[in-house]
C-alpha cells in the first residue's frame, strides 16, 4: 500500500509539473516579424545583483534612414512577468517602428528603486548604441501597462535627473520623444496606503515602506515639469487594481505644466483584459498621438 500511495504522489507531483510547464506556454507570446525584419534576442543591457538584465531588440531593415523604436516594458506589480509575455507588436512592425522589449529586476532580487535603474539603462543603452541599430535617438518611445507604464514614465520623466544611472552612467543627454502610459503607478505611496492599500507597493518599497520621501521620489507624480515629453494616458474608469484617479490626476498636472497630454478613458475598462477591438482603437488613438508631434 505504501508503494501505491508513493506512486500515486509522484504521479500527481508530474502532473502538477507538465500543468507549471503548459501554464508556462500559455502565456509566452509568439512574435511574428514582417519579412526583412531581424531580431536580437537576451541582449544583457545591464548586470545588477548578481544578474544579467536582458532584452529583446526587433529592428526594421535598414534602408538609411535611422528608425523610431518602442521601448515596452511589462507590468507585474514589479514582481512577476516577462518580456517573454508581451506581444501585439504587429501594428508598430508594420508602421516601420523597432521594438526593445525589456526585462528589469524584480522584488524578490532587489527592492525599489532598482527597477527604474534597469530602465533607465535599458534607455541609454540604446542611446549608446544607437548607430548600430539604426535607431532614431530623437524618436525613442516609451511605453508601458501597470507598473510597467510606471517605469515608463520614470524612465521618462526623469530626463537629464541622473539619480537613479549609477548602473549606466556616461551619458548626459537621456531623452524621450513621448511616454504611452496604460493604467501605470503615478503615486506609490498613494498606492500603498490609499484607497486600495496595495501590498504590492510596500513590498517593492520594502525598507522604505512608511518612508514618504522615498516613495515620493520613485512616483512619476513629483517629477511632471514643463519640459517633460508628451504623454498619452490611457486607463479603465472601471480598474480594481490602480485607481484611476491616479491617471486623473497626473493627466491634470500634465495640463498645469502645459505638457502635450492626452487621456483616452475605456468606459467600463478592469484593469487591462480589453477585447481586441478595443486594443485596436487603442493602438490608433497610438498612431494618431505619435502623429500629433511628428513621429
């Protein structure tokens, strides 16, 4: 009997494994590059806490003309997901725009603000290494959903504030052409002890949980000023996981300072999850902003 039974727990135990596995699949995202298109992929772009930060470079063909290029970075709470999990590429692909899709450290291998570090020098990396690609320094993007749109718009925000580059330092000059934010932190601290009390946020800020000044110095909120790129704001009035109000908010200090800002609310919109016909008129409302201010 004791046999069975030991059998029947690493029957279960595989089973349970092949399941991790499937679930791993599920949620990798295919990338289907248009001909002439080339890939780059775990390009290290930093080295921090004992690990190798990576990300995956898309880049059009080269027909003499250097390229704007979408920075994407994903959400997760700073604790979870990959660039491994991002797609919907397509559209930007076919607009003749490159794509650097990144990864950053997470909670558990380092706390805040290590996360806005690894962004910051994904953004001079490709700024460094921007004749090799073929890259368009003055047509670099930054776009991100959740925390990831949080990063964004730190990485954004902060321009020439070197505070957080001592990973990357050399380069004096980090600018954006435009920040895309969907439903992203502007507030940590708001985030941490408002209306949803988001562990997440105490988490990342771990020693600094109850340090306002230290939360304030890692939200976008404190750092909009006349001179910051033009952002686009997108955010479901209906979201149980970033209040909305925090997008409300930011896109009103945009205003005041006179920012080039525009906020596309989806009616009803959770937290992310929008169907596909509404992430198509997403990317347009993209597309038209991008327009707007030359790209």
């Amino acid at each position: 009997m004791k046999n069975v039974f030991c059998a029947f727990l690493l029957l279960i135990a595989a089973f349970a494994k092949a399941q991790e596995a499937s679930d791993t699949v599920k949620v990798k995202k295919a990338i289907v590059m248009p001909t002439g298109f080339t890939k780059q992929l775990d390009v290290v772009y930093t080295h921090a806490s004992g690990v190798d930060v990576k990300m995956d470079i898309y880049l059009p063909p080269n027909k003499g003309t250097a390229t704007p290029i979408m920075m994407v970075i994903h959400g997760g709470a700073w604790a979870k997901g990959s660039k491994e999990t991002i797609g919907g590429f397509g559209p930007f692909f076919k607009a003749g725009f490159a794509i650097c899709n990144i990864d950053y450290r997470m909670v558990q291998v380092a706390k805040a603000p290590a996360a806005i570090e690894d962004t910051r020098c994904a953004l001079i990396y490709l700024i460094k290494n921007a004749a090799a690609l073929n890259i368009d320094t003055k047509k670099i993007i930054i776009m991100g959903t959740s925390a990831g749109a949080h990063l964004a718009l730190m990485g954004g925000l902060l321009a020439n504030d070197h505070r957080f580059d001592t990973n990357c330092p050399g380069v004096n000059d980090v600018k954006v052409a435009a920040i895309i934010d969907k439903y992203g932190i502007a507030d940590v601290w708001d985030w941490g002890y408002g209306v949803l009390h988001s562990k997440s946020a105490t988490l990342w800020l771990d020693t600094h949980a109850k340090d306002k000044a230290f939360a304030a110095s890692v939200s976008p909120s404190n750092y909009v000023t006349a001179n910051s790129p033009p952002t686009l704001i997108v955010h479901g009035n209906a979201d149980d996981h970033v209040p909305y109000q925090q997008s409300v908010d930011l896109y009103q200090q945009f205003l005041k300072a006179g920012v080039k800002t525009e906020f596309m609310t989806v009616d009803g919109g959770k937290h992310g999850g929008f169907t596909r016909e509404k992430n198509d008129e997403i990317n347009e409302h993209i597309f038209a902003f991008l327009k707007s201010i030359g790209i």
